[in-house]
C-alpha cells in the first residue's frame, strides 16, 4: 500500500490536487499498486468525485457535526467521498483520548483510520484501540531525504512487532524520508505492509517516474 498525503504544498493547490491524483489512479491501474491520494482538505470533494481510487482526508476532529465552526467531524468527510482519514500526523497531534474517541467513530462510520506514532513505543500504545493502519514516522526524518528504513531499520522492525504483539490484525505503514522503490522494498521487509509518503511524489519534477519507482517489482 502506498499513500501519498499531498499536505499544502503549492504543487498541489487547487485544479493540481486533481491532476496528480489522476496520475496516481493511473499508476495505480497500470501497475495494480494499491494507492491512496489524501488531498488538501479544500480539494476532497473534487478529488474523491474525479478518480476510483480511494481518497482519505489527511485528518479529522473529535466532533459531533453541528455548531462546529473551523473544525472537519468524520461525518463531513465521508459526505465528501472520502473512505478514511489519518489520525495525528506529526504535523497535527492529537491527545491519546482524542485519538481513541475518533478512531472508534470511524469505524462505526465505516472509515478506515490510520494512525500516525512518532516511536515503536507510541504506536503499541494506539495498537491497543485497534485501528486499522499505524504509520510510524519519526518526526525528525519527514521531508527529509533519509528514509527511516536506512537511518534506523530497527524502528520499523520493532513497531512492527510491538504492534502485532497488542493486535495482530493492526497494519503497519513506515514513513519519514520514503523517496523511491529501495525504500518501499526495505520498509516491506522489516515487516511494513506499504509506505505513507509526501514530498517524495507531491515535489518530485516527473510525479508519475516517481510513483512508478515506488512500486515494488516482482520477483
């Protein structure tokens, strides 16, 4: 599984988040890759109505819909055409309560939750509310040009079996630094079951060379 979160950058603002998600559809369709596209959230009914692909939002609020002013609730997301969302990226913590709250008004709403945890030990922690995909992603490594699969293997391998040790049935993803296929080959063989990538696509000069070198060939 690859999932590539468009964050904010300029390069995917307005008509461009369509345009790159519909290059990740059609890598996704030429090479049978499972690949998920997490729009700006001002882009996710646009996006979630133009391609097949699934489309998650990059992040939801512990709240009811209503009187919620600058806050997105799950509800709101799934009414857009979204089929899940990340949970507590490095880039917007939430609380452990907040966390546990959402990742259980996902599922009765039939949203897929993948959540992020910064260390092996966090991510046991969220293992024990069973969410569907933990992404471990070291903070220090994001954006950054060192996958965390070659910095520190051992994070990934020891997410890996912490998590499965709480749940066996938790997906693992690995982030931080992923760029290309070596990356991708290694997190799958640590234990990873897919990647959670950004500026490895989103900022790459040939976006759909780089999805292509992101799948795993095989044999």
């Amino acid at each position: 599984m690859i999932i590539v979160n468009f964050k904010g950058y300029p390069e995917v603002e307005g008509a461009k988040a369509t345009a790159l998600a519909s290059i990740c559809e059609d890598v996704a369709r030429r090479t049978g890759a499972a690949i998920i596209v997490c729009p700006p959230m001002v882009e996710l009914s646009k996006v979630a109505s133009s391609v097949a692909i699934p489309v998650f939002a990059q992040h939801v609020d512990a709240k009811a819909p209503g009187s919620i002013t600058g806050y997105v609730s799950p509800q709101s997301v799934k009414a857009a055409g979204a089929k899940g969302t990340l949970l507590n990226h490095a880039e917007h913590r939430l609380p452990f309560p907040e966390i546990a709250s959402l990742v259980e008004t996902c599922r009765g709403l039939g949203l897929i939750s993948v959540v992020c945890a910064d260390t092996a030990e966090s991510a046991a922690t969220i293992a024990s509310l069973s969410p569907d995909y933990i992404a471990v992603e070291p903070p220090e490594l994001i954006g950054g040009d060192v996958s965390v699969t070659t910095a520190d293997p051992q994070v990934v391998r020891r997410t890996v079996e912490l998590v499965k040790g709480v749940d066996p049935k938790v997906r693992v993803l690995c982030g931080a630094g992923v760029k290309g296929g070596r990356d991708v080959r290694a997190a799958l063989a640590l234990g990873a079951e897919g990647v959670l990538l950004a500026s490895g696509v989103v900022k790459a000069k040939d976006a759909r060379a780089a999805l292509l070198d992101l799948v795993p060939s095989e044999g």
